[in-house]
C-alpha cells in the first residue's frame, strides 16, 4: 500500500522539526498542513527542507485534515495516517493502523485505552469527556470506540474519497466517526501508545472543552438521528 503522514500543525514550532524527522526515518511519504501558524512553524518547515503545505488563514483542524485528505487522494495513495505536529503520536504504531486497512476497515482509530499502557492518558477530565462521547457513540451508532477525540488514525481509499467530499470542520474526530458509520464505511480501533505533548500549547481551553462537549453531543445525535431516518 502506498501510504502517506498528514501532520496538520499550528503553532507547532518547537516539534515539528524532530515529529518529521521520525516520520523520514521510518521511511513514509508525509506532508505537513500549516494550518496559518503565527510562529515559525513555516519557517522551520522551510529552512529544513519539509515537504508543506501552507494554508493562508487558520481553518482549524477539520479543514487542515481535510487538506491532507485531498492531497492524499488526489496523488493516488491507499491510505493517509493523521498524525499530530506536536509528538503526541509514535510512528512505531503506523503499521498497525495499516496492517487494519488492508484487513477491510475503511477508518482506523488508534486508541490508548483498549490495552493498559503506560502511556499518556490525558487529564482524568478529558478521560471523562471522552467515555461521554463513547457513549454517545453507541448509543446512536451501536459502535463501540474506547478513543473517538484520537487524532492517530488512518483512513483507506474509501474513507479518503469520502472526506475528501466533506469533513466536520469543528472538533471533527467523533463526528467524523459516526459519519463514517453511516455512509456504510468500516470503522475499527487498534492500540496505540502515546506521549505528552514535545512543545506548545493545546488549543482546547476550560470554556473551550465546555463547548467542545456539547458541539459533539450535538453532531454526534444529528448525524445519528439522520442515519436513523436514511434507514
């Protein structure tokens, strides 16, 4: 499979740099979206010769996934791995996000919670949020996805031609999900390992995580509701 890394990045400066250079080494394709940084993530990109692409303004993170989406479709690969700028992910896990590809799922999530690990957890309050959008989930879809705010993940051919089309544009990977599902595309987990964050600031305040939740409570029960109603 030809595969390539997406690395949306904002304001990622101080990480980007050594998150490339594990992805050059592993030997993948990749292309970094500077999602409109207002540090030197572009010139660092530049300088040390990274394949980018530069979006003008801030579109925020659906619309620099769905950048590399369409770049990753657009050049005939099988599969594009979401990995973020800020070396949260571990390249060492991109064969398995593959390896369920080729096994028949369309989109694959890469989650620290189906294996004990003793890696990155995130916050107890993040962990909270996250069993609420998992319940969610199943509740609207019958999936079960221990890890649907992953931003580690990977998306087949299909998946690509369908984000390609359209991708939430707000918060999008629990949305993302529950769209996947109900245009009739496999969606799966695999353990990952990840790391705290090399550099840089989340982007998700207290207020912000307030309304994050109810934003994807709400796309996650519209999106569910209409698939109800296609059937």
């Amino acid at each position: 499979m030809r595969v390539l890394v997406v690395i949306p990045a904002y304001n990622e400066e101080q990480s980007i740099l050594a998150v490339v250079d594990s992805v050059r080494a592993a030997g993948y394709d990749y292309v970094v979206i500077n999602d409109g940084s207002t540090d030197g993530t572009l010139d660092v990109c530049r300088e040390h010769g990274i394949n980018v692409v530069s979006l003008p303004q801030n579109l925020g993170i659906g619309g620099a996934v769905q950048t590399g989406h369409i770049y990753a479709f657009e050049r005939g690969y099988d599969v594009d791995i979401q990995m973020d700028g800020d070396g949260q992910h571990d390249v060492a896990y991109i064969p398995r996000l593959v390896e369920a590809v080729e096994g028949g799922s369309d989109l694959v999530i890469g989650s620290r919670f189906l294996e004990q690990t003793d890696g990155f957890q995130s916050t107890r309050l993040r962990r909270a949020g996250i069993t609420w959008i998992k319940g969610c989930i199943r509740r609207h879809t019958g999936l079960t996805i221990t890890d649907a705010t992953s931003g580690f993940r990977a998306s087949g051919r299909r998946a690509l031609k369908l984000f390609s089309r359209w991708y939430p544009s707000d918060y999008p990977e629990p949305e993302s999900i529950v769209y996947a599902h109900g245009k009739g595309l496999v969606v799966s987990e695999v353990p990952v390992v990840m790391h705290e964050r090399q550099g840089g600031h989340t982007s998700i305040s207290p207020l912000k995580s307030v309304y994050y939740m109810i934003k994807v409570t709400c796309a996650i029960a519209i999106e569910g509701f209409a698939q109800g109603r296609r059937r």
